[in-house]
C-alpha cells in the first residue's frame, strides 16, 4: 500500500483502507495525486463479483490508486421491495476488492450521501432524450438517480479514470454525457461484459434467481446472438429485432420488455444499419420476478 494513502480512517484484514466520509475519501484520492499517483475509480452498489472485479483489475493495471465505491444508491429504485431486496455483503465485497486490487473501498450510509434523508434532494441530475428510453421508459426516475449519485461520487473523486461494464450500456452512455456535459475532470472507461460459461452476463441480481429461473435467463444472451446472427446476414432493424424476439418467445419463465438495435452513439432506433455504423442490441426482461438487461456489439459476436 503507498505512503500517499496511509492515512486510513479505518483498515480491516483484506489491508483494503475503508472509508466512510465523503471529506475523508476525498481527502485520501487527493492525497494520493499530490504524492504523483494516478487514481482510479470503480462505482458499485456492492454485492461484488467477477464482472465488478474485472474492472477494479484493469484499473489496478492502468492507474496506481484504485479506490471503489460500495454504496446502494436509494434514489434509482423506484420500487421499494427491490431496494430493500438488492443484496448488501459488504464483508464479502471488501475481500473482492481487495483481491482484485482496490486500494480505498468507499462505503458512505444514505444519510452521508443525502443528508435529510429521507426526504429526497432538492437538486437531481437529468439527462434529457438519452435518459427517457428503454430502460428510462421502463423505470421512470431510476437514471435521474444514476446521474446524481454519479456526479456525487465523481465530484467528490477528483481527477481519475472511471471504470464502467458495458452490461449496463445504456447507464455507460449517460455516464459519459454527464461528464461530457458537466466536465467532470474524468475519463470514463467501458469494459466489456463478463459473462457466465454458458453466457448469461454477470450481475448481482442473478443470485435472486430460482434455478428454473436462472436456467431460463440464458435466453437473453441467446437473443442477442440471434440478433447479431441476423445483423450479418443483412436483416434490417425489423427483421433483427423479430429474431431476438422469436428466442425469447418460448420461454414461459420470461417477460421480454424490449429487444431492440439502436445506434450505440445516442441509443436511437437504428434505421441505418451500413457496415460503417456503430450499433448495439439492447434487450430487458423479466425472469420470474427479476428484471435483467443485456446488450451485445453486434459484430462481435458471443
């Protein structure tokens, strides 16, 4: 561990330095660039595993100081039951971080992130146009949150890079035009998902699956192949979009919200699908009484 960052509020065996105030992380990150190190920046909501590992690994190798928040963001959940469901193991996650790298493992209460909680902040983060569709759509507010927390968590990190999965495509895109649009001093990295052997892509809500369920939830992955597959052979967007959708009909398990190929730029409906645009698949479901996403390149294949 370097000298810069040796001032922990709080150390545990995984010798991870744990911190849960915004002025002492802050004060850590900046005391780690003053020394002449590079910082890097992993924001989670916990419930760590080898997606969440795979990005603190590649900022481990591309910046000196990796430090990762833990923190369930209460302002993106627009259901109750599913904030209070989402898993918290926050022993376990210091173990993973550690492992992969992680030098500071922020982990702030509610109240610290939003003081006079419960009642909700005054002042939210809205990304007009690339906020409102597909997942925006599905779950009103929920990229409201995403951004604010975000710009919180990065405001408070100072000059970094920040380590985003492609899984959430769609919050990648926001991710960026926020800093874009606020200059935030951040480069915003996306990595690729990490899936499963039989290609489901990692997420924390995967645990919440029945084995039936978790079984079924490969459909996702399957469409996306499906719809990369009809890419290829030249389909146009109605005709990749019926592809993905005829996987997913069969599966009784499983209730498709949208299966769609849009321009990976803006997310819009890709009316134009020439070799030379860049595009993505995006599909959403639920799989018994969990909601997952995934989206494929679809030139590059699974």
């Amino acid at each position: 561990m370097t000298t810069a960052i040796a001032t922990a509020t709080t150390t545990t065996a995984t010798d991870v330095v744990v911190v849960e105030t915004l002025a002492d992380y802050s004060a850590i990150l900046d005391s780690a660039r003053h020394g002449g190190l590079t910082v890097g920046v992993v924001l989670t909501m916990g419930a760590l595993h080898d997606g969440h590992a795979s990005l603190i690994r590649r900022a481990a190798a591309e910046c000196d100081v990796v430090a990762v928040s833990v923190f369930v963001n209460p302002t993106q959940f627009a259901e109750a039951g599913d904030l209070v469901n989402y898993p918290r193991t926050l022993d376990a996650d210091l173990e993973e971080a550690a492992g992969a790298g992680a030098s500071v493992v922020f982990a702030p209460s509610i109240p610290e992130m939003y003081p006079g909680w419960p009642t909700a902040p005054a002042t939210t983060v809205t990304v007009r146009g690339l906020g409102d569709r597909w997942e925006g759509r599905s779950r009103p507010g929920h990229f409201d949150g995403v951004a604010t927390v975000v710009v919180k968590l990065l405001s408070a990190s100072g000059r970094c890079r920040t380590y985003f999965g492609e899984k959430d495509f769609q919050q990648l895109a926001i991710v960026r035009r926020v800093a874009r649009d606020l200059s935030l001093p951040v480069e915003v990295i996306g990595c690729a998902t990490v899936r499963e052997p039989d290609g489901l892509a990692m997420s924390s809500r995967n645990v919440r699956l029945a084995a039936d369920e978790r079984r079924a939830a490969v459909c996702l992955s399957r469409a996306l192949t499906a719809g990369a597959a009809a890419v290829a052979a030249g389909g146009d967007r109605p005709a990749v979009e019926a592809a993905m959708v005829e996987v997913v009909r069969d599966q009784p398990l499983v209730t498709l919200d949208y299966a769609v190929l849009v321009d990976a730029d803006d997310l819009e409906p890709a009316f134009d699908t020439s070799p030379d645009r860049p595009l993505r698949l995006l599909i959403a479901a639920a799989v018994g009484p969990v909601r997952l996403i995934d989206n494929l390149d679809p030139r590059r294949m699974l």
